[in-house]
C-alpha cells in the first residue's frame, strides 16, 4: 500500500491509500504509530489539495480510534496548524477538525499547553471550547489569498522567495524594537519580473508572510511536487509556450482586488485607441500570440500598442509604460500584442468596472432590505388626531402592521385580537370598527403577538399558557386557528414575549417563558426547533428583540440584565448590566447600529443605547424633570413603547409611556427632538421643550429643558372663545404600544392602557 504514494500522476491512487489506512491500522493497533505519522506527513506535501484533505481527515480518524501515541499527536497538530490559513475551504475545514478531535483526545492541561500554543498565530481571539471545530472556524484569521498561494508555489526560485521574506521579516522585528534596520538591495531577478508588486496587489501583506514563513517547509517539497509534475504535462520553450488545443477558454476574474494605483493605471490604458476590428475567430490569432519577435524595439513603435493579457496569459508579458515584464528571468524578449487582445484588454476592464457598480448597488439593495421601509422620507409626526378607536375592553397589548398593507392587528387583556385598515379612517369617516376579530378560548389575557409569514398568520401568546397560530383571510370578517400549542405550567409557566424569525427555510416562531427560557417553534415542522436556556438568576424575561439581520436575540430582565445569545452557535455571547439594576420594560434593535440595542429601564423616562460589543453605554434619553443620573430626585415615569425607524438615513425613536406623552427623538441630530404629542392637560406646549447633550462619565445624554417662559397660562388667563371647547387629543392613560402603518400616508399608531388606540399624523 506504501506504493501508492509513488505514483504522482493518479492523486485518486493517493487519495485511496489514506482512505484505506484507518482500517488498515485498526487491524494491526497502534504498534504501527511510528509508521504511520511520516506517511501522514508526507501527505500534507502532496501537489494536490485533494490528497492533503483525504490525509488530514486520516488524522483525525486514526487519532478517534486511539491509534496514534500523544508524542506523534503533538507533532501532527504542529505540522498542521499552518494549514489554518490555507487558501482552500476543504483544507481548512479538516484541519479545524482534526484540532478538535486533538483535543478531545488529550487532557485540558495537554490542550492548553501544547495545542493552543500552535493555533493561538491563527485566531483572531482567544477560544475555551476549541473542541467546537465550528467555533474554531471562526475565531480565524482571513486566510492566504488564492492568487498569492499559487504565485508563490508556482515561483520557479522558491528558495530565493522564501530567503527574501525572512529577510523582510527580520526588518520588520527591528524597525519594531526601535532600531533602524539594514535594508539589502533586493535580487535583480525578483525585481526583474516584479515579484512582489503582482504580490502586493493580490494581497500579500506583513502578515501574510509571516504565514508563508511558517509554511516555507510544505512550501518547498508542494514547489518541487507541483514543478515535476508539470513538467511532465507542459511543453515550453525559450521565451513563448506552443498552444495544441484548438480553442482555448480564457478566464478573468472579475472580483480579483485591485488597489486604486492598478484602478488608475487601467482607466489610462483604456483610453488607447483601437485602429482595428476583432477578427472573426480570434482563436487563429491566440496561436500565434509570441511567434513574431520584434529584433528592436525601434519596429515597435509603428505597431499596434501593447496591452498586458489576462492573468491566465501571464506567458505572454511583453512591455507597458516602460517597464520589462518577462517570464524568464535571464530575457527581455518583447512580444507583439494580437488586435483581439487589445480589444479584449479594454473589454475586461470594462466589464469589471460595471462588474464593482453591480457590487455596490448589491450592497446598498440588501441594507434598504434590511431597513424599515417606513417612514418615507421627509417625513415629520405633526400629532394631528386622524382616528380614535374603543373597542377593546381591557388594556391592549400589542399593535403590530401587517407588511406591504394598510391594516394593523391589535391584542389586548380582554381576549381580543382585532383588525383595522387604516385606508378607510382616512377622510370623512365618523365610525370605525375592526375588519376581522377573534377572541381566545376562555377570553384569556394575551399577552404578546407577532405577525407572521409575510402578513399571512399572526401568533398569540396567552396567560394561560397557550400559543396560537392564527391564518388571516382577506375576504373574511373572522381568523380562524391554524396552530395551537400549550405549555407545560410547572417547567414553562406561560410565555411573556414572542417574535417572528424568518430563518430562510424554516419559519421560526421565537417565544420567552416566565421560567427564563428562550425557544424556537418552527411552524412548519412539529416539535421544537431549538431552546436555549436562561434561567431565573439574572431575573425574569420580560422583553427581546432580534437584530436586522437576525443573527443574535437580546433579552431584558427584571434586575436589570440584558443578555445577547447567538443564534448560529446557540450560545451568550454578552450581557451588560444597567449600574442601577432597574427594571428592563422594553428591548428593540438599534436602526443604524447592528451590534448596538435600545432599552427603557423603570424610572425617570430613561431610554439607554448600549454596544453589546463593548458593554458600554453609548447614549442615554433622558426624558424627566430630574437632573441626569441622579437617584435622590427620580420619578416612577418610565418609557413602555418604543418604536425605531429611519428617515432618510438619519435614525430616530418615537418613545411613549406612564407621562401619557410621545416623545420624538432624533437620533442624528439630538437637538431636533421635539415633543410630539402631549398628554391631556399637559402645561407645556409643542415648543417648550429644548433639548440639550452632556457628557457624563463617558455616557453622552441627551435631556430636555423646560422653558419658564413658555408654559401657558391658567385657565383664567386664556383669551374667551365661542362654543365648547374641543377635548384634548392626547391618551388619558399609560402608553403600552406604538407602531407604524402605511396607507396613503405614514401614520402613527398608538396604545394605551385603558384599550383605546389612537391613529395620528
């Protein structure tokens, strides 16, 4: 079995040979350990990637069954571990794995003392679970680019390559110690064919070296691999490379990074002029691209201008701008340059600018996805009454929009769910009633609702312990129950939050429990899908929120903790707790910020914006009458809805609670926040409210300022008027929800606790 490894034209040959040896060595036990880590190790330097995956996956096998003694454990994971910023996924992946299983095998204090040494180069941040290969996958740094890998083993001086970035880092490790270094004139044949610059623009930066360096071994047998092999496939010549086939495909990549001196240098070569046509088969002319040799360069300058060829034609490098390219390092032979590749240089770079504009509009396209899509812009709340609706008989819980429509679902304590379409509160109408209604069994409390599969279902949680899963019909006056499911009360209780997770092919509906548990139901699969478990010692759930692109949910609690889990690993990843320990009433994501959320806590109408990556306090609203941060002059005022958007860029929050007023607060510009709508009998009016920013303790808060002079009068003082005067517009109880929903316009959608919603503009 050995002689497969000799053969170097059939890699599935080779391929076999570490697919048979697992079994092979369980047959015969782990006397053949010695045996067996040179040809291991031999694998790692095979031509083909393909035989190096298959060897590491060999690794990983033999070292599960016990096969392999720690001694030559140690010595594989340290031949290995370079390979942890290889180019290809594949390899990578198995390297990852056979790290885990390395540790798995060996004791913590063999992990932490001979392993992580030997991965640590390699990741960007310390990691505990390294038996977790998904986890050490990401915890690396970005690997080697493609284009430098092969330039550097296909360099037919690799010695000389590998001599002068040890070189280059020796200078480095100077310079950085405070001394000047030495710096050698560099070989006349790497700065011949411009090594380096070819390089730099793939990539190759002082780290990237410093990983080649500690591949240089590999490198040198996969160079020496790699070259016999070609030789034995490719024909060349002195100076030119003979083309058999009789059409060949040329590749160019058009994602390939190009720094801005390569951008300016192409858009000057595209403005060379074309004085001929492209030829009807181009092929023709590919064949005898470097048959014609110029003798002197005087006969060049009458012919058509030389442009460089696509990267997979690096043979035929000719002159540009004055500067010798060659393959060989020993001539300067210049080529004459084919109509067909002038036209198709000036294609490609063409293409490839079109190409970075469609990368551009991508990305602007999936962040506008991602985005509220409400308010349009140029929108401000002027706080006029357009609607006041009374049907619910307890306090309501949720409002929540149905997307791409102009209705809006409404939950309350009285068992109701309701449905209004605000296109008809529009005009002269004086009654508005709900479209459709549905009233839970028993008329049990709900507690939370979300709205599910793009407007199509809405999901309700109530008191009782019950979820129900609720199909809307357009044409009908009533929703009927598509799913139901019911908790069990001694390890659940009764769910006090729940949102919709769009996870691509499963539709996830996210719940949390009284007893501190987070779980994913996916509505198209029976059972649960995950659960994550966050106990009662950092208190009671009482809000979540998902981030834009759904990828991590954070919690509030009772005492005051906002926990951030990790969907992908299903793991914490954060918490930060408020220095006061005050009630979370209300967690929502950042609209700007992804790694950012925004929580109101229980007193003085506090609204906080932390990073979760820092587990700072970035900004603090302060909306009281009391001097910021301070606990002897505090109210019991506190924010209990809270609803974020964008407007043209620019973030806001439109903020409402136990003061019966909603607060507009521009998140840009912190001093256009305003009072939007005031609370019945409120002494200020629309303008008596300024809005001003401190710094404190690094926290910058932002607070309003009353104006004496502009609070109105008593009521003795006012100017008489005709007729009655009309009710003030305002909510005469605690504010518990607010929404947005599109109709012809932008309305604001407001609940209170005394079951009446208001719908303003």
């Amino acid at each position: 079995m050995i002689t497969f490894l000799n053969d170097k034209e059939d890699k599935e040959l080779r391929g076999s040979f570490f697919d048979c040896i697992v079994g092979v060595s369980a047959y015969i036990g782990w006397h053949c350990s010695v045996i067996l880590t040179p040809l291991l190790l031999q694998g790692l330097t095979d031509c083909s990637e393909f035989v190096t995956t298959k060897s590491i996956h060999a690794m990983s096998a033999l070292t599960e069954l016990g096969l392999i003694t720690k001694p030559g454990l140690c010595e594989l994971v340290s031949e290995c571990s370079c390979f942890l910023v290889h180019p290809s996924l594949w390899v990578r992946q198995a390297v990852a794995g056979f790290a885990a299983t390395a540790a798995k095998t060996l004791s913590v204090l063999d992990v932490q003392c001979k392993i992580m040494p030997l991965l640590q180069p390699y990741m960007r941040y310390p990691l505990i679970q390294i038996d977790r290969p998904e986890l050490l996958l990401e915890s690396l740094v970005s690997p080697i680019h493609r284009n430098v890998y092969d330039n550097v083993i296909k360099y037919s001086d690799i010695e000389l390559l590998l001599d002068t970035l040890r070189e280059r880092q020796n200078a480095r490790l100077i310079a950085s110690s405070g001394r000047i270094p030495s710096y050698t004139e560099m070989r006349q044949s790497l700065k011949t064919v411009c090594l380096f610059r070819r390089l730099e623009a793939d990539g190759m930066c002082p780290s990237v070296e410093d990983y080649l360096l500690t591949m240089s071994n590999h490198l040198k047998k996969i160079h020496k691999h790699k070259t016999s092999a070609d030789a034995k496939h490719n024909k060349q010549s002195e100076g030119k490379i003979e083309i058999t086939t009789p059409i060949r495909t040329h590749v160019y990549h058009l994602s390939d990074a190009r720094n801005k001196a390569d951008l300016l240098q192409n858009r000057r070569a595209r403005r060379l002029p074309s004085t001929s046509p492209i030829e009807a088969n181009p092929n023709l002319e590919w064949n005898v691209v470097g048959a014609e040799i110029l003798p002197r360069a005087a006969e060049s300058s009458g012919s058509q201008p030389s442009t460089p060829p696509p990267e997979s034609q690096s043979a035929f490098i000719g002159v540009e701008h004055g500067v010798n390219m060659s393959v060989h390092e020993r001539s300067y032979i210049q080529y004459r340059t084919a109509n067909c590749s002038v036209d198709l240089g000036k294609l490609l770079h063409r293409q490839q600018d079109h190409y970075l504009e469609a990368l551009r509009s991508k990305e602007w396209a999936e962040q506008a996805a991602w985005r509220p899509q409400l308010p349009p812009p140029g929108w401000r709340l002027r706080g006029s009454l357009v609607a006041h609706l009374h049907e619910h008989r307890g306090p309501i819980t949720k409002l929540a929009p149905l997307p791409e429509t102009p209705f809006f679902a409404s939950s309350s304590k009285d068992g109701f769910i309701r449905i209004w379409d605000c296109s008809k509160m529009e005009g002269k109408n004086i009654a508005n009633r709900s479209k459709q209604s549905y009233r839970v069994p028993g008329g049990v409390s709900i507690s939370g609702m979300a709205v599910c599969e793009n407007g199509q279902s809405l999901a309700a949680a109530a008191d009782d312990g019950s979820i129900l899963v609720l199909r809307v019909e357009p044409t009908s006056s009533r929703m009927t129950l598509v799913q139901a499911r019911q908790l069990n009360a001694d390890e659940d209780g009764c769910a006090v939050d729940v949102q919709y997770l769009d996870a691509g092919p499963q539709s996830v509906l996210v719940y949390a429990t009284l007893y501190g548990s987070l779980v994913g139901w996916d509505l198209r699969a029976s059972g649960t899908s995950w659960r994550l478990e966050n106990g009662l010692k950092q208190g009671v759930i009482t809000s979540f929120c998902l981030d834009s692109h759904q990828n991590w949910i954070t919690i509030g609690t009772s005492s005051g903790y906002h926990i951030a889990w990790d969907l992908r690993f299903q793991l914490p990843i954060a918490t930060v707790e408020h220095p006061s320990a005050a009630r979370i009433r209300k967690v929502i994501s950042h609209p700007t910020e992804q790694s950012w959320i925004i929580s109101s806590v229980q007193g003085n109408n506090e609204i906080s914006m932390w990073n979760l990556e820092t587990g700072f306090r970035q900004i603090t609203l302060w909306g009281s009458n009391s001097p910021p941060f301070s606990k002897a002059h505090g109210n019991n005022q506190s924010v209990c809805a809270m609803q974020a958007g964008c407007i043209d860029r620019a973030g806001f929050l439109l903020a409402g609670g136990t003061d019966q007023r909603i607060r507009f607060w521009d998140l840009e510009s912190p001093t256009e926040s305003y009072l939007a709508i005031p609370a019945p009998n409120d002494p200020l009016i629309g303008n008596a409210l300024t809005y001003d920013r401190r710094l404190i303790d690094g926290t910058s808060v932002i607070y309003a300022v009353a104006q004496p002079s502009q609070i109105k009068a008593g009521k003795g003082d006012e100017i008489p008027r005709g007729g009655p005067e009309p009710p003030p517009p305002g909510h005469r109880d605690c504010i518990s929800d607010i929404s947005l929903c599109k109709a012809s316009q932008c309305f604001l959608l407001s609940a209170s606790r005394d079951g009446v919603i208001k719908v303003w503009k």
